[in-house]
C-alpha cells in the first residue's frame, strides 16, 4: 500500500511489508489464510461468527466448557449473545484472579490453584507482599 496514495501523506511512520509480516496483525492475517487486512476487514463484516472464532483460537483462549454456539443473534444485534453455552476457566475470570492476588499479598490461604498457569506468580507476589506489607505500602486501589 502506498501511504501517499491512501491519503496517509501525514502519517510520520508506515510499516514496511516486512514489518507488517512480522506484527501480530501479520500473524493473524497468516493464521487466517488472509492476504491483506481488507480481506480481513471485509470477512469480519460478511462472517461475524468465523471472525470471532478465527480470534478465540488466534489468542488461544480456551473454554472449560465448550460453547454450542459462537454467536446467537436470534433476539437481534443489540441483544447479541457470544459463546453461548461456553465457560471461562474460573481462574481466568477477573475478580477471581483479583481475590487471589490480594489473598497472595496479605499471606492469606488461597485454597486451590492447581489450575493456575503460572503457579510460581503466587509465591512471587507472597514474597512481595512479605517484604512490603510492613512497609506500609498501601495495597488500596492495588487489589481491592
């Protein structure tokens, strides 16, 4: 793409082709079997479901239980519901991981967390919170 030809004339910076091969849209694009991100965009457009799931698998998000459906908008778009039937690692849910932080920082048991990824993250922020707690580090705003 010519940037002066786009109208991108006052844009300071433009990725060259090797630079756009190596960026993670680069690689999205390669993972798709897409030539260029006008055929992305106009796929996302055409074929909401495929682009979401070509996503979910790009990012290698995964589902503890599978979802029946990628995209039900039987009740109309702005009602849309996504991965219907699907379930999130409990441990991947937000406020779970933030109660465990916070558990972890003040030394406090944190019941099971074999599921965890990175278990060794845990004993690092107890470390953290040993050294700091005292301190008088506010945790408020951190992990509340």
């Amino acid at each position: 793409m010519d940037p002066e030809a786009a109208g991108l004339d006052n844009i300071a910076w433009y990725p060259d082709s090797k630079v756009r091969a190596r960026s993670r849209l680069g690689a999205f694009l390669k993972f798709c079997d897409l030539a260029s991100c006008e055929e992305l965009y106009k796929r996302s457009i055409d074929n909401i479901a495929w682009f979401t799931g070509r996503l979910l698998a790009f990012l290698q998000i995964r589902f503890d239980t599978a979802y029946k459906r990628i995209l039900d908008v039987s009740k109309g778009f702005p009602w849309a519901r996504w991965c219907v039937g699907g379930g999130l690692p409990r441990t991947r849910n937000s406020k779970v991981l933030r109660r465990m932080i916070r558990s972890a920082y003040l030394g406090e048991d944190l019941g099971d967390v074999s599921v965890l990824e990175n278990p060794e993250a845990i004993a690092a922020i107890r470390e953290a919170g040993a050294r700091t707690g005292s301190t008088g580090v506010p945790l408020a705003g951190l992990c509340e």
